[in-house]
C-alpha cells in the first residue's frame, strides 16, 4: 500500500477558559506518570510527559486542598507481558520504572490503581471505588495522550462520569496525538476540555 502524505485539518475543539467542579463528587485521576514514562532515565521516557509536572502538581495540591479525592494510576506488567512485545520492557512491577515519579508522589488517603492495560477501568477496581466514594466527576491529568490518557478518558465516559482534560498537564508523544486525543474527547465522549490555570474547586 502506499504511503498517503496529506496536510490533515484539525477541526475547532471546544476549550472552556473556566471550569468549576463540586470538590465533594470529584476525583483527579493521575494517569502512568511513572518513572518508565516521565523520568530522563525511564524506558519510555517522553519530555511532554516531564514537561507536564508542575501543571499536574498545580491541579492535584488544588484538588487535596478543596477536598477532591486524587486518584493515581500505575501501569503495572508481569513476566512476559504481551505489551512488551509492542513497546518493549516497560512498567515492570516493583520495578523502578513503574514507581511513580518523586516530584508527584501520593500522600495518604490518596487511591492507587495499578492496570494492565491502557485504560484505567479495565480488570480494576477503579470504577467500585470511585462509586464507593461518591464521585461523578474525573478530571484527567497525566500520560500518554492518545493512548492512556484516552483510553481512560472514553471510559470513564461510556461509564457516564463528567470528564475534563487539563491539556497543559498531559504529556503527548507529538502536537497530532495530542490534537487527536483533544478532538476525541469533546466530540466523541463530550467531555470538556480546560488549563491547569481555568480548572478551580468547590471545597466540601
């Protein structure tokens, strides 16, 4: 087959300057920043993801001082992993690579989800724990774009939580992923999408 070049359009995707979510139904989902994916010296390290940092601190220490629950993922592969086989050794579990990274490290009473897989729902106890909890809203920091971050993102939305990306505090492998996971998200799953900056709590 041949290789298509074409100069693809991005269509307009909505983008809220303020979103305001009640603190008492909500949970930030910190999606796979690991040291595999978000540390210089990881497997799979990508710099958006490094570069993500500080925007997710920003919006996790606004959600733990309102009261929003946090919520952590953790990509966690046994011994010969089919994954391994499409993006070699990666998420080891009790390796190094699959702690999450320092500078992001849970506090207690913060949940942690280890997955198999892309999504964050699937073959864990995510989605009774946050029902336990109380929670319609998720707001979705972390990464890979197009690929954890999504997975996770349609999820949670097939599942009919409120969902909210936070583009600056999503690590993307290429400005396409990026635009891609944005204009899946708002036209497929109808979720919003916001800044670190325009995203604010009301405390419990």
């Amino acid at each position: 087959m041949a290789h298509l070049e074409a100069n693809v359009a991005v269509p307009e995707i909505p983008f809220d300057e303020r979103v305001r979510l009640p603190a008492a139904r909500t949970a930030v989902v910190v999606v796979d920043m690991q040291n595999d994916f978000a540390h210089p010296r990881g497997a799979l390290f990508g710099e958006e993801a490094e570069r993500a940092i500080p925007r997710i601190a920003e919006v996790v220490e606004r959600a733990r001082a309102a009261g929003a629950r946090v919520v952590y993922t953790q990509d966690w592969h046994g011994e010969d992993d089919p994954e391994f086989a499409v993006w070699g050794e990666h998420a080891r579990a009790g390796s190094w690579g699959a702690e999450i990274v320092d500078a992001l490290a849970p506090h207690e009473g913060d949940e942690v989800i280890r997955k198999l897989r892309y999504d964050a729902f699937y073959g864990t106890p995510l989605d009774h724990r946050l029902r336990v909890l109380g929670i319609e809203e998720l707001v979705i920091v972390g990464t890979v774009a197009n690929i954890c971050v999504l997975h996770t993102a349609g999820s949670a939305a097939l599942r009919h939580y409120g969902v909210t990306l936070v583009e600056d505090a999503v690590g993307a492998l290429d400005p396409f992923d990026q635009a891609a996971t944005l204009r899946q998200l708002t036209f497929l799953y109808r979720g919003r999408v916001t800044r670190a900056e325009g995203l604010s709590f009301d405390a419990s």
